[in-house]
C-alpha cells in the first residue's frame, strides 16, 4: 500500500503538470505503458499502477486519459521498438514494467542537449537506480526516471528462512542471467549469503529464457537442494517447477 501511495503521488504530479501545459487545447494526457513480457507479478505491478492513476483522477472509462499499451513479449528488439513507438505518439509519460523496459525508457528518452528533461519515466518491478546502472558518474540518477524500486535485503530474509523451515538443506540451487544486471547482482547477494551461513551454492547460468527450463530440471535432481528463484522475469516467466 506504502508503494502504491507513492505511486499515486508522483503520477498525479506529473500528469497535473501535463494538464496545466494542455489546458488551452483541451487534450487529455497520454500514457504508454511499457511492458517487456507477461507474467502474474508484473499484471499485479500493473493493476496497481493504474489504480494509482485512478486514486488520482484519471481513467480511461472516464475519458480523463489515454493509455497506449505495449508488450515486447519477451523480446529485445520488440522492446526498442515498443519504446520508439510510445516516443512517436508523443506520450506525456513512459510506464516501465521491468528492469529491462525501465533502461530502455530512460535511454530513448533521456535528457536532451538543450538541457530539456525527456519524457518522465515512471518505474515499477525493478532495481534501484545504481543497481540498474541507470546512475551517472556522481551517483544521480536521471531527472526524468521516478517510481518504485527493489532492493536486495530480501535475500537476506529468505535465505535465513531456509535454514529455519529446512535444516536439512545443504545446497541451494538457482539459474541466474548473465544479461540482466538485477539477476546478477541478486546471484552476487546470494553468493555472499550462502558461504556466511555455510551453504552450498550450485548455479546455472543462462543466456535467454529457453535454457531456463532445462538448467531448472539439473538442478532439481540433486539431493537435499532448495531452489532458489532470482528475480529475473524473463526466466521466471517460462520457468516451469514441480
């Protein structure tokens, strides 16, 4: 609730100033909404991003706003594409679903030489500015990049769990990937977490999501493992467990 709250203020600031800027033409603010693929985690980010924009006034059954969706499915190059789409439609403001859609809003969108702020990037289900590498050299992130992030201090939590609810643990699995910089910090976190309590960790790392079904399957026939899924929605959307 904290988070959607948070939400809600800052995409009622910006919208609001939106409006002020359209008031004499009457135009309703536009939206893109920017998803990289489709998942029950993400449609919740989702929902809650637009109860958001409801909490502050603007619905597209009340014909107060316009909402340009897109879903990459997936797909990087679909993701760009995406992105320049919502850029051509001249969107008032970019929601990022993912680490992913989130880099690619800022970088297409960023700051331009005039000094002019680019289109706001509103940010959700992703890590923090720095983790993200989204930073600049002083440690800012980009004036136009506002939102919720994601730390890594539930590792911490889950793995102390682990060896309450199953003392008899001796390894952790998990499939990490390598292009993703939240799945490789979060793999870097649970390293460091394993070898502190005296845990074994055996990884897999993958490139796409089609290895990710597969690397699950090796792990899983390992005695006295628990699998542990990082936060990487790419895998976790085709990562099927049982």
């Amino acid at each position: 609730m904290f988070k959607t709250y948070i939400l809600s203020f800052f995409v009622c600031c910006m919208l609001i100033g939106c409006n002020s800027k359209m008031e004499n033409s009457k135009q309703k603010p536009i939206v893109g909404f920017l998803d990289f693929v489709e998942d029950a985690t993400l449609a919740q980010a989702k929902q809650g991003f637009f109860d958001a924009l409801t909490k502050s006034g603007y619905s597209e059954k009340d014909s107060t706003i316009e909402i340009i969706y897109q879903n990459a499915q997936g797909d990087q190059p679909t993701l760009l594409q995406a992105c320049d789409l919502l850029i051509s439609k001249k969107v008032d403001l970019i929601a990022a679903n993912t680490t992913l859609a989130t880099i690619t809003s800022v970088q297409r969108s960023k700051d331009l030489p005039s000094g002019k702020v680019g289109i706001p990037v509103c940010m959700m289900v992703a890590p923090r500015p720095d983790i993200a590498g989204l930073t600049d050299k002083n440690g800012n992130a980009p004036k136009n990049l506002f939102g919720v992030y994601e730390t890594l201090e539930y590792i911490d939590t889950s793995i102390a769990l682990i060896k309450q609810l199953k003392p008899g643990a001796k390894i952790i699995g998990t499939i990490y990937n390598q292009s993703e910089p939240q799945s490789r910090d979060a793999f870097n976190q649970l390293e460091k977490n394993c070898k502190q309590l005296g845990l074994q960790l055996v990884s897999v790392p993958v490139n796409n999501s089609s290895e990710s079904q597969l690397a699950t399957q090796s792990l899983l026939t390992k005695n006295r493992m628990c699998f542990f899924a990082l936060p990487d929605n790419v895998i976790l959307h085709h990562l099927k467990l049982f």
